[in-house]
C-alpha cells in the first residue's frame, strides 16, 4: 500500500506519461487526433454493415447498442494490452533510477481512458443523429467508468508483472483478448447465446461494463443494481490481486527484465 | 548523507535464461530445476559519505561499480545490509533511457523532471535556467530524433544539475559532449561540492575521477579493494594495471 502515496506524488510523471501517448499516437497521421473518434465509429460500420440485418429486429437503437459496446471494450482492451508490456518498454528506466514502477501500466489504462472520453463524441453523435433518447442514469456513467477503471488497473498490474518472468504472457493475453471480446455481447443480444453460455457471460466482468455503459446511456429497463453489484465486486477482486501479484514480486522484476 | 552497512546484491544468473512456460513445464516434469549460478555483485560494502563529499567509483568492468549506484538510488533492494539515503536524488542517466526521440526538447524537459519526481509547478521554475545552461534554445521546439548525440547529452545533463538535487550520480556520461560542454559540466560538478551536493561518480577517466572526487572507492568482485583519498588509490589501482598488462 506504500506505493500509492508514492504514485500520487509522481503524478505530474502520470500526466506527461499520459500525454506523451496520446500525442505519439497520432503524430504522424494526417488526420491526427481525429482518429479517437474515427476508429470506433469504422469499427461500428463494419460491425453494422455484417450484423444489422441479423439483430436489428432484436435489438433497439441498434447503432448506439453496438457503438457504447466497442468504446467500453477499446477502454478495457487497449489499455491492458498496451499494459502487458508496460515493464519491458520501460526497463532502461526503472534499470536506472527509482520510481514506483506501476506507475508504467497505470498510465496506460488512464491513456485507454482518455481516449474513451474523446470517443464519447462520436457516439453521443450518433445517438442524436439515431434518434436515441439519452437516460436520466447518464449521471452515473462516473461511476461506472471508474469500476472498469479499477478494474483494467488490477489485470494490467497482473499481466504486465507476470509478463517480466514468461514473455509468453504477452501473447496469451492477446489470444484471450480476441475470444474475449467476441464472448462480450459487442454486437450481439445475449438472448441468443445458449443457457449455459448466458450463465457464464455472469461471470464475465466486462458484460457487465458494457450492459451498465448501455443502461446508463439510453436502456432504461436494464437491472442497474444487479449488474452494478458483479461490477463492484469484480473491480475490488481484481485491483486486489493485481496489487498482490505486483507488490509480492516488485523488487524482484529488476532482476529479470 | 549515504551510509552503506554490510551490504549485498546477488544476483541469480540463469544458465541459458528460458523464460517461457514451455521451458518451465518441460523442467519441471523432468525434474531438473533451472540450474542458477549465484553471482554476488556486492559483498558486504560498509561506506559513509558526508553531505558535499564526492565519490570516485572506480574498477573493472563488472566490478560491481553500477550495481551500487543502483543500490544507492533505490532501484535495487539489497540481498543484506543496511542502506540509509538522505535527501533528493537526481541521476544523470543514459541519454536513452529518459528521452523520447518523437517529442521536443521542451516537452522531453517536462517529461524527464517529472521522472526525477518533480512537480509541474517546480519545472516551471527550472525551465529557462536549464534551457539557458544546454544552449539548445534554438532547438527546443525541434523533435529529440534531430539533436546530436551530444546535444542530448547537454540537455540531459542539464536537467539533472538545474534541479538542485542532494546527491547526484554520474554514471560514465561525461563522455558524450564536445570538450566545451565537458569543461562546463566539471566547473557545475565543482560548484556542486561546493554547494554540499553529494557526488558519486563512476568513470575510467583517472584524471577526471582526480579533479573531481575528495575520495575514491575501488571496487574488485564486489568487494572493496580500497578506499581513500584519490592520490594513493588511483596510483595503487595504476599499478595494478600495469601489473596485469605485464602478466
């Protein structure tokens, strides 16, 4: 726990970390920083151009459906997987002098972050443009951006350290990013996945990320406190073990990078 | 003020280092575990370094020299011993580990203070004076992917003096920069001692370790060989060098 005060007092480290991301990302393209927003709203085309005619009789406002499904899952998946490496990429530094060394996986997913807040335009866009009426729970959507928050720290805390010791960490969590978004209700009703299926996509934290980013911006008839309870539980479990995972083995990552 | 007790750094050296699950599955069902060669960098090192002293760090190369300025900054955490550090570090560090070619001399300046564990407010404050002292204020706006080696090694050196740290740590870097540049730095270092900064300093440079240091340590397999005042210790260690080119 030592270490979050720490992280505190380093926090103009964060916001240069942070910064340096954003504007090395889009440096050298054209239009910039425009592609925050562009990117999800291709992603959208083409889920929609594949999938509307499928699911558009089952889901309503089927373009913000699809849309606040792909900004949430970018918000959780590009920071963590950027994360995954964030000890490697950093090792000629922490080799050199001190710092509270998860401060590198955590200004990746407040990277993902900021970007998430960008990518909010392009889908309230839509959403007026789509005729969605925008929910009075919009109040929340704080909250809920802070469990997914809380919750990307805890796996990037764990990937990127268990990441030091078997680099192979690195490509089974990119693997396991693909199935997991395919197996995250993105573009789909979970209405039309077998029982079994549907009893496990409980357990699958970011389910219940999206369906809350989904409530609080215009689905009214979505169980809030339900999915809300296996979100807070889920982002405590995991900011809890990545903080073990990463405090039983911080003095020892020096050794191995 | 530094004060090292009895300390020591091992490290585990894994033969043929395998670091996947596979090798680790494969080792594991037959039996064998990864053979671990143990290397002790440092082996019980005892030093005390008053405020405003300066430390020559001298030695072959894997004497453990960088491993101990590593113990002294925090970065690694000793096997044993005891390690008290006061005040704030600034270490002038390889000119890549602290930069991003793809930003500007200006934002690299932010960015680096703030890996020293500085606040916004307080780079404010340094920035013109380290801009002044690097002479790149031409190029401030320019991506660090245009500078010379040696401009980098200007601006790096000029952000760790320009923040008044406690104790600075030198690690080779004197080496980059044109003589100019050189000649500057030493005269900063010079005041620093002056100042009270503490100064550790590794280099091969004799004549630059004698100008600069009021004691030198010499390190030998991790373990002091000898500590005293630069004169007797460089000509010892001088002589030693000619002993083993003879043999």
């Amino acid at each position: 726990m030592q270490e979050i005060p720490l992280i505190i007092s380093y926090k103009e480290l964060l916001r240069n970390l942070v910064l340096r991301d954003i504007k090395k990302r889009y440096k050298r393209s054209a239009l910039g920083f425009l592609w925050v927003m562009l990117d999800p709203l291709l992603m959208m085309l083409i889920f929609y151009i594949i999938f509307a005619g499928i699911f558009k009789r089952t889901i309503d406002n089927y373009t913000a459906y699809v849309m606040a499904g792909i900004i949430m899952w970018q918000l959780f998946s590009q920071g963590t997987k950027v994360a995954s490496t964030a000890f490697i990429h950093n090792r000629d530094l922490i080799n050199k002098l001190y710092l509270p060394k998860s401060i590198f996986p955590i200004s990746n997913v407040a990277s993902s972050l900021a970007h998430f807040i960008f990518a909010l335009i392009p889908l309230f866009i839509i959403m007026i443009f789509s005729g969605t009426a925008i929910s009075h729970n919009i109040v929340l959507l704080p909250f809920i951006v802070m469990l997914i928050f809380l919750f990307s720290i805890g796996i990037s805390l764990t990937v990127s350290t268990l990441t030091v010791f078997f680099h192979d960490v690195i490509y089974i969590y990119e693997v396991l990013l693909m199935g997991w978004m395919y197996f995250s209700a993105i573009f789909y009703p979970v209405s039309i996945l077998p029982e079994k299926l549907q009893f496990l996509m409980s357990l699958n934290p970011v389910y219940h990320y999206i369906t809350l980013f989904r409530a609080c911006l215009y689905d009214n008839t979505l169980p809030l406190t339900e999915h809300f309870v296996f979100g807070a539980v889920f982002a405590l479990l995991s900011f809890s073990i990545g903080w073990v995972i990463y405090n039983k083995n911080k003095e020892k990552i020096i050794f191995y990078l | 003020m530094i004060s090292l007790q009895g300390v020591s750094v091992k490290y585990r050296l894994i033969k043929e280092k395998k670091r996947s699950f596979q090798a680790h599955l494969i080792n594991y069902f037959k039996g064998k575990r990864i053979q671990i060669q143990v290397l002790w960098a440092l082996r019980d090192i005892s030093l005390n370094l008053n405020k405003g002293e300066s430390l020559g760090i001298i030695g072959h190369n894997g004497a453990g020299k960088s491993t101990l300025l590593k113990v002294v900054s925090g970065v690694i955490k000793p096997a044993g011993g005891i390690v008290k550090v006061n005040g704030k570090i600034a270490p002038l560090i390889e000119l890549s580990a602290g930069f991003d070619p793809e930003l500007t001399g200006r934002e690299n300046i932010y960015l680096n203070a703030s890996i020293l564990g500085f606040s916004r407010k307080e780079i404010d404050k340094k920035y013109d004076s380290v801009v002044e002292f690097s002479e790149l204020r031409d190029f401030i706006d320019t991506p660090l992917k245009n500078y010379s080696s040696g401009m980098i090694a200007r601006l790096g050196f000029s952000i760790a003096t320009e923040v008044d740290p406690d104790i600075l740590i030198i690690d080779e870097v004197l080496a980059v920069g044109d003589a100019w540049f050189k000649e500057k730095s030493k005269e900063r270092i010079l005041e620093f001692r002056k100042k009270g900064v503490t100064t550790l300093f590794v280099s091969h440079n004799m004549e630059e370790i004698k100008s600069l240091c009021s004691k030198v340590l010499w390190l030998e397999h991790g373990k002091i060989k000898m500590l005293g005042d630069p004169e007797s210790v460089i000509s010892e260690y001088g002589k030693e060098v000619i002993r083993f080119s003879e043999a």
